[in-house]
C-alpha cells in the first residue's frame, strides 16, 4: 500500500474508536477518567501523527 | 461606575485597538481581487495560524460548546473532538488546495470547482449552497455576542445591541483592508481570545479546589453527564453521527476556511499554519468544555443552556474587570468569524456568481466592487437571522446545535471536492445534482424536523447525495483532459514536496 493508502487507513481506524469505545465499550462508566480522557487522549493521538506526515513536507515552486 | 459602563469601555478599546490594526493592514494593501481576497496568497505561517484558529473557533466554542456541555455533558467534547480528527484530512487537502490555488490562481473554492469539472454550474451550484447555509452560521456568531452582553450586564443591554455592535465591526474589518485586515485583526483576536478563556477557566477551577477536587465534584454532583449515551437521553448515537458528521468535513465544506489554504506564502508557512491551529484547537476545545462543566456545578438549573457562560462570568468568584475582558475576548471570537465569513461570501457573490453567471467580461475592479457591496448586504441577513433566532428557545435554536446545521448544508459539496481532487471520472452534472438534492433534503427535513430512523438531516443529505455523485457522474461524460491535467499536475508535484 502507498504511504497515502495508510494515511487513510489510520484515518478510519481513528473514526472507528471514536464511535466504538465511548459508546459501546466505556458507555456506563460514569468517570471522567473514562469517555473524557479516552476522547483527550484519541485526539492527541490524531494532532500527533498529523504531525509525523507533514513535518515531513518539503519546500517547492508550484 | 456600573457594569453596563464599564462593558461599554472594554468594547470601545476592543473596537479601537481592532480598527488601528485594520487601519495598518490597510497601508499595505495593493490593487486587485486576489490581493483583498486572498493578501495575495503571501501570508507568513504565525498569521496564518492565528486567522485559521479565529475563523473556525468562534462564539461556538466558550457560548455554544460550553452550553451544549452544560446540557448534554462529555458527548459534546466527544463531537468538537471529532472535528478536531477530522483535521487529519488537512495532510491530504492542505497542500492539493495550495498547490492548484497557486498554479491555476483560484480566488474562491467554488471557482477551483468550476475550473476542475469545466463547467461554471458546479461553482455556482457550490456558491448558492454557501450563501444559504452560511446566513445560520453568521447569525449564531452575532446570537452569541447578543447572549453574553445581555447575561454579563444582567439585562441592561439588549441581545440586539450586542448583534449590532457585532455586525458593525465584522463589516468594518472585512472590509478595510479585505484579507489583510481580516487576517491581522484575527490573530490580534485568536491571542486574546484563548488568554482570557485559559485564565478565567484557572480562576473557576481554583475556585473549585483545583483539577482533582472539580473532577471529584463532577463525578459525585453530575455522574449521568460523564458517559454517553447520557442518562437523561440528551445523547444518542444518532444525534452524535449528526452533529459530528457536518463536523467531520468542515474543514473542506467550509468555504470560509478552505479558501484559507490558499493563503501560505510557503511550504513552511503552510506547516506553520496547521500545526499552530492543531495546537491552538485542541487546547481551546478542552477550555471550552471545562469551562461547560463547571458550569454545570457552579450556575445549575438554567432553562437556556446557551446563557451558562454569561451567567458563570456574572458570578462574585470572578472580578468583574475579567469577566469584561472574557466578555471581549468571546466577542473577538464571534466577530472573527463573521467578519472571515462575510469576506469569503462576497468574494464567492463576485467571481462564482456574478462574473461566472451574470457578467463574464466584468472588470476586475468593477467585480470588487461588488464584492465590497456584498458584505454590508450578507450582514444585514445574517443580523435579521440572529434577531428572530435568539427570541427562540430549545435545543434546535441552541448555538451549536444551529451551527452545525448549517455545516449539515455545506456537506453536501463534500463529494464534489473529494472528486474533484480523486476521482477523474466525476463529472459536472454529477457534482450539481448531488449538491442540490442533498441540500433541498437537508432544508426539508431541517424546516419540518423531520428526523427518519432517527437519523439528522445531514445525514441523510449525505447518504443520498454520496451515491447520486457518483451513479450521475458514471451515466455522464467527465472532462477527461482537464481531469488529467489537473490530477496529473497534482501527482507530480505532491511527489516533489514529500506530500502525501
């Protein structure tokens, strides 16, 4: 797969557990150590691999 | 001296510092549409951040998301999260806007989509969307001012002279200096507006004994609020599927915002830019829903949700003089989107409609001109939206929930974009057909509250309208040599600056 084909991939994945672990697997858990943490930490984990791909981009001329 | 006075001196030196920054992005203005419009495509990345962060957060964030978490608890979080991972997206569209924006000199997103399906209907088609679904999402901006000014000085001023001072100034930055002063006056209003929030947020929690003692206070006052689906009902999948989803594409359905990636002078910029908002948002949505929550434990009972921070800020805990400067600093927020909002549609009125359909051979200075006149006009309907909404009670005339009804409309040009920079057999009529069935479903079922299996209007705007892009576009002929000319360029140069 292209690193693009992965990109989107991690991308559904990510959408994935926002609806699967709040909602069905930490659904009556009534902490904040619970749906409020798992949803902080999901998006550090997007914000942060966001990072990793365009760090990478490099100057051109269009 | 009563609060009333000193909120009318805390506005005026906002208005006065706003206007001197405008005043100085004037003197650097030159001639031409893409100049106003766009800063000619030469903004550095610490600006271009900052104009991002103040366009997309808004009055939404410390009125709207704090209402809807004071309501319906961490399911709110969860959903302005979701948009925040929707942004995850911008590594694939940041740089293919950017690099066709530059190579082929786009002034709107719409007249990228006409160029890329050949066909002047698609922009149009794309443009009429944003001129209707933006008029709701402008007036919630001026709602928000409204609310808060009329909360914070305990009704001596009227909703409608918050929206007016809101409508003035947003008129006034878009329209001194066009992108320049729109973008400079933005950053000025981004640093203020997270400064205040993150400040009066650390006076409530300190108030409330610190980080554990008010998330020991939540769990043991409001547990049913920490979980979704929450145990009042507030939230159910669908409605979360429905709010998030509009959400999702914001950063591409949009208007306001997409036209934004045009705007780095540079790869650096660019980089700059996303990673100063991806920073900045996720710090602000966390202060926003916070600060929802301890609401919940410091003003209960309140029978409109969206009055949870005006109220909060009237309490004694908070002085007075920070409570006006939080006042300003969510009034930067509102008018920083609006004023970003009446920018892009009057560019969108001037180069989609008027010189794409009504007047090809117009000048460029004529066609500013129009542009220029389209701000007031959008304003004034944006004000006359605000003023009837914010009469209205419950959770569809809510701020956010209002808000991303109108982002439910805006996703209905999503798979035309999504075509237009992946899929070359999508086609004109493909694009137009599914942009208006999907937006006439959203309008009906938004108008009727009718909500089929549950489901929100977006989401059934879009479930139709994904298909309906594509079966058109398969029974219709595409522009093939523009397609691969178009997708071609892109592959080439996303392959020389690492992009994906």
């Amino acid at each position: 797969m292209t690193k693009s084909a992965w990109a989107w991939v991690w991308f559904g994945l990510l959408l994935a557990l926002d609806i699967a672990i709040p909602w069905f697997v930490l659904t009556h858990v009534e902490k904040m150590s619970a749906a409020f943490l798992f949803w902080t930490i999901w998006a550090a984990a997007a914000i942060a691999s966001a990072f990793i791909i365009f760090l990478k981009w490099r100057e051109v001329k269009p | 001296m009563s609060v009333t006075f000193w909120i009318g001196f805390g506005i005026a030196v906002y208005i006065a510092v706003g206007l001197g920054i405008a005043l100085m992005a004037r003197r650097q203005l030159g001639a031409g549409v893409s100049e106003f419009f766009l800063a000619n495509r030469k903004l550095g990345g610490f600006v271009s951040a900052l104009t991002y962060s103040a366009t997309t957060y808004s009055a939404f964030m410390m009125i709207g998301l704090a209402g809807l978490t004071y309501l319906t608890g961490v399911g709110a979080l969860g959903f302005e999260l979701t948009y925040l991972c929707g942004m995850f997206m911008m590594v694939f569209f940041l740089p293919r806007f950017w690099l066709v924006g530059k190579k082929y000199g786009y002034i709107s997103p719409m007249e990228l989509l006409s160029d890329r399906y050949q066909n002047k209907g698609v922009g149009a088609t794309a443009a009429i969307l944003a001129l209707v679904f933006l008029v709701p999402y402008g007036a919630v901006q001026l709602m928000g001012v409204g609310y808060l000014m009329n909360g914070i000085s305990g009704g001596e001023i009227p909703v409608v002279v918050g929206i007016i001072i809101a409508v003035v100034c947003a008129i006034a930055w878009s329209r001194i200096a066009g992108l320049r002063s729109v973008a400079w006056t933005d950053a000025f209003q981004a640093l203020l507006m997270i400064t205040v929030s993150a400040v009066v947020l650390g006076v409530v929690i300190n108030a409330l004994g610190g980080f554990g003692a008010f998330f020991g206070k939540l769990e043991s006052a409001v547990p049913g609020l920490l979980t979704v689906p929450t145990a009042k009902g507030s939230w159910n999948l669908n409605m979360f599927i429905g709010l998030a989803l509009p959400w999702l594409f914001f950063l591409i359905s949009n208007p306001q915002v997409s036209q934004r990636l045009f705007i780095p002078k540079s790869v650096t910029a660019m980089k700059q830019m996303l990673g100063g908002f991806l920073i900045f948002g996720f710090i602000y949505t966390l202060i926003s829903v916070l600060w929802g929550f301890g609401a919940t434990l410091l003003v209960p009972g309140l029978e409109n949700a969206d009055l949870a921070t005006p109220r909060l800020l009237s309490l004694t805990m908070i002085p007075t003089g920070l409570a006006i400067v939080v006042m300003i600093g969510i009034t930067a927020a509102a008018i920083s989107t609006i004023d970003s909002i009446l920018l892009t549609l009057s560019s969108v009125w001037a180069r989609d409609i008027h010189k794409g359909l009504i007047n090809p051979k117009v000048s460029e200075k004529g066609e500013l001109r129009v542009g220029q006149w389209v701000i007031p006009i959008m304003a004034i309907i944006a004000f006359v939206f605000a003023w009837w909404a914010a009469g209205k009670t419950g959770l569809d005339f809510m701020i956010a929930p209002l808000a991303s009804a109108a982002s439910a409309g805006l996703l209905m040009a999503v798979p035309t974009i999504f075509g237009a920079f992946f899929w070359k057999r999508g086609t004109a009529f493909g694009a137009i057909v599914s942009m208006i069935v999907g937006a006439i479903i959203v309008l009906v079922f938004q108008l009727t509250g009718c909500k089929p299996l549950g489901w929100w209007p977006g989401v059934w705007g879009f479930v139709v309208c994904v298909p309906l892009f594509v079966i058109v576009s398969l029974a219709t002929k595409p522009p093939r040599e523009k397609a691969e000319e178009f997708i071609g360029y892109l592959k080439g140069a996303l392959k020389k600056g690492r992009f994906i």
